[in-house]
C-alpha cells in the first residue's frame, strides 16, 4: 500500500462524531510490515518509497515491535551502525501500542497523546490488521472540523 486511506465505503462525514468511531473506521489497512531480521537498509527502502514512517515488524506473522523513522535516524547517529548489515531488531521499539479494530478512536488517540505514540498497530486475530499514526488522526480533525 502506498498511501493511507480512510477503512470502508466512505471517510467520516464533517458531521460525524468523534465518540462513534472506531480505529476500524479511520485506520490505514493492510500496513507494509517488516521482518526483524531485515537489514536496516531496506527499512530505508520501503519508507521512503512508501512515504511512510512507522512499520510493524514481525517474527513468524506475530507483532514484536514497531520500527519508526525516528528510530533510524537515531540509531544512525552512532558510530559504527552500518545499514547494510544492522538489523532492525537493533533499532526497534518492542513495546508496540496494539489495539483491537473495534477500540474506541478517542481512547486510543487520548492514550497515543499521554504516551507519546505515533502509531497503534491494529491487531485482529493474532494478525496485523492496520496502524493508525498521528497522521491518521490529524485526517479525521481535518474531516470533522465544521
């Protein structure tokens, strides 16, 4: 996927309310994921090529960090790091904010703003269903604002 869009048929209308949404209704679907063991240079790749700034990383299909742009650029300031061989298990966040498709948007913007997340990995069954980053959240305030 290369841009984020809206879940379901149609955006929340400018008249919709924020208590009556979900992560489901707003979250970008089907989010590019990447494997632990990847090297950081292909996180590079797919960030920049995919305009995006959070990735989910797995290990055999299952959640066990996110891996943020800020991240990389952080771990790259060090010396010795080298992107062609570092994995991402060195630069990755294992504490992931996960969430069900069906919390509430508002609890899950107001724990994202308490905790300083930029992302929610959306979980449905064990699987990695969407992520909702603050750049969703700011396209919902854009949509509702009268």
């Amino acid at each position: 996927m290369t841009t984020a869009h809206l879940a379901g048929s149609s955006r929340p209308s400018k008249h919709t309310s924020l208590a009556k949404l979900t992560v489901a209704d707003v979250m970008t679907e089907q989010p590019l994921t990447i494997g632990r063991d990847q090297p950081l240079s292909v996180a590079h790749r797919m960030m920049r090529e995919n305009r995006v700034r959070h990735l989910p990383v797995l290990e055999h299909g299952e959640l066990v960090g996110v891996l943020t742009q800020r991240d990389l650029y952080f771990l790259e300031t060090i010396a010795g790091v080298e992107i062609d061989s570092d994995k991402i298990d060195d630069a990755m966040s294992t504490d992931a904010y996960a969430v069900a498709p069906d919390a509430r948007l508002e609890d899950v913007a107001a724990v994202m703003a308490e905790q300083r997340y930029g992302c929610a990995v959306v979980m449905e069954r064990g699987r990695v269903a969407g992520i909702f980053t603050a750049t969703d959240a700011l396209r919902v305030i854009a949509g509702l604002i009268p």
